[in-house]
C-alpha cells in the first residue's frame, strides 16, 4: 500500500485486506472516542454555563436601564408639577394648585 498512484489502486488495495476497518483504524478511533467522551460534556458545560452568565449580566444590565428610565419618568413629572403648579397621575391632571 506504500506504492500507491490513484485512487483505484488504493481502493483496490483496501479491498484485498483481510482485515475490517475498525481492525485498520482500532488505534485512531479510541482515541477519538476518548477525547470525545472526556471532552465534549466538559465543553458542552462551559458553553450552558457562559450562556447563563451571559442571561444574568444582560437581566441586570435591563434591570438598570428600567430603573433609569423610571426614574427620569419621574424627575419629569415633578418638574411639570413644579412648574406648572398641578398634579399629575398617570398623565391625566388631578389637581390645579392655581385656581384655588
């Protein structure tokens, strides 16, 4: 098999073999499943763990950003009952501190 040219004499070759691929390539496929069965959950782990890191981080960074919106919203309103001299609820106006 050493003196191969194509690829019909090395088909040729592997079929006159007496021996079964998992015979020929024992060596090469343990090693492939070893690394896979040690690796592969270890990877699989770490890519649900950074997933769920990542859910975390961005469920706090959303949190943040509602709590400065809401307290913008807020500093808003009391600056327009501050100016104008009402009170508001939920943008309807409730009270006119002017006229009484």
């Amino acid at each position: 098999m050493d003196n191969v040219t194509s690829f019909e004499d090395r088909s040729r070759c592997f079929e006159d073999a007496h021996r079964t691929c998992r015979e020929v390539l024992g060596g090469r496929i343990k090693k492939i499943e070893t690394f896979a069965g040690k690796w592969l959950p270890i990877a699989i782990g770490v890519l649900f763990l950074a997933q769920i890191l990542g859910f975390v981080f961005f469920y706090f960074a959303y949190v943040d950003v509602l709590k400065k919106v809401d307290h913008r919203y807020f500093q808003i309103i009391e600056s327009l009952e501050d100016i104008h001299k009402v009170q508001l609820n939920k943008g309807r106006l409730i009270r006119d501190f002017k006229r009484e």
